[in-house]
C-alpha cells in the first residue's frame, strides 16, 4: 500500500518535471516563430507529460490517472496558496514580475524590444533596464501559469 503511494507522487513529480522542461520547450519554440504565450501552452505541456510518463515508466492507466489527478490537486493548492501570498522582495516587486506581466502580455523576447510592449500597455516602467538582461527559463514558466490562472499578486503596474 506505502508503495502505492510512494510511486503515486513519484509519478506526480516526474509529471512536473516534464510539464516544465515542456513548457519551456514549446514556448521557446513557438517564440522562434513569432507566436506568443497562450492558455494552451500549459494544458498541451502537462498532456505530453502524460504521455511521456506512460511510455517512460510502462504504468497501467489507472496509475496514471491517478498521478495526473495528485498532479492537478497539488498544483491547484499551490496556485491558491501562492495566490494569496504577498511578495515583499526587492527583485520580486522590482523586475521578475514585470517580466513575466510583459511576457504573458504578448513580449516576444526574441523578436520584440519590451520598450514596444510597455508602450502598447501605456506602462511608465523602470524597471525595463533589468528585464532585457536577465531572460530566465522561470519567467517562461511563471508567465504560462500567469497566463492560465491569472493570478499575480502585488504587481504594481498591474501588467
């Protein structure tokens, strides 16, 4: 039975791991061609997730499911956890949010100055310095989740 368990969240885990290497992968690669962060970049990384499990770990369907269920609690709390957590930090408040707000709102790193966004946004942003130096595999995934659930807290230029 404790083993069951244990495979469940080791499945879980795995699941995270390929969501996010998915994620960051197909997004990178629809940035080469010029197509911006979508609600459906996450869904289609966590179903190729799914199919990467099964093949990889060979597991019968219902522990699948089963895996895929845990995943989905485990993200929705730590989505409504997080949500109503007020971030404090200096680098936080200062650029990383205001990089994954330009982001989910159609910056193009790889084609687009964020200048252009933060003109399209009417946003008077300081904070631009920072965000063109320091592009992070994190603000990728941060943006895609930002971009599904809508959920930001204490972003001040309210991207």
């Amino acid at each position: 039975m404790i083993n069951k368990i244990l495979n469940n969240f080791y499945n879980a885990a795995l699941l995270f791991i390929l969501m996010f290497a998915n994620v960051l992968i197909i997004t990178s690669a629809l940035f080469l061609i010029n197509i911006q962060i979508s609600i459906f970049h996450l869904p289609i990384s966590l179903i190729l997730a799914t199919i990467e499990l099964k093949l990889a770990r060979n597991e019968n369907i219902k522990n699948i499911i089963l895996s895929l269920v845990t995943f989905i609690m485990i993200f929705s709390v730590s989505c409504l956890l997080c949500g109503h957590v007020y971030d404090d930090s200096a680098d936080g408040n200062g650029y990383h949010k205001f990089a994954i707000g330009l982001l989910k709102n159609e910056w193009n790193p790889i084609y687009d100055s964020q200048e252009k966004i933060i003109n399209k946004l009417n946003l008077d942003a300081e904070e631009n310095l920072w965000v063109e130096h320091y592009p992070k595999a994190t603000w990728i995934y941060g943006a895609n989740v930002y971009k599904l659930t809508n959920i930001l807290k204490q972003l001040k230029h309210l991207i």
